[in-house]
C-alpha cells in the first residue's frame, strides 16, 4: 500500500534562508509523509535545534508535533517576531 503524503509549506526566516537554495528565497513546499512532525523537517533541512518555530502563525513548542495537509511551519531564530497593533508578525 502507497504511504500517504501531506504538503507543507515551510518559511525560514534570517539567517535560516541559508537552508534552502538562494533563488527560494526561505520559502518552500514540502510533500511529507503522514504523521511527519516539525522535528521531521528540521532534520530533513538540516537546521540547527535552538529555533523558534510557528505553525499556523501560532508558536509551537512542541517539535514532536504532527503536521496536518497544508500547515505553514515558520523557522525562526530565537527571539524574532512579536506583535505589532495586535497581530502577529514575523522578521
């Protein structure tokens, strides 16, 4: 039986960009298999341990995390985003 796969989108933020390949621009669109987590994809991209992640624009401590079929994943360095007039954003 095929493994089922669900897609991602993936943000990296400052000096993460460097993960991906220049004309990415820190952003891509990842097909993992079901049930992969955001630790999946930090090993997958090779990013180091100590990074702030979001998911969904929410901040997500939990690494062990399933992603779900269309989930945002942000990778940024420790300390970066905050709120501005009460919304979320992201350096």
């Amino acid at each position: 039986m095929a493994q089922r796969l669900i897609r991602v989108k993936v943000t990296l933020h400052s000096y993460l960009k460097e993960y991906l390949p220049p004309d990415a621009n820190g952003q891509a669109e990842l097909d993992l298999s079901e049930g992969s987590t955001i630790e999946t994809i930090s090993r997958q991209l090779g990013l180091p341990t100590s990074i702030a992640v979001a998911v969904n624009e929410s901040i997500e401590r939990d690494h062990n995390r399933v992603l779900q079929q269309g989930d945002h994943v942000r990778f940024l360095r420790p300390g970066a985003g905050g709120c501005k007039n009460g919304e979320f954003v992201f350096e």
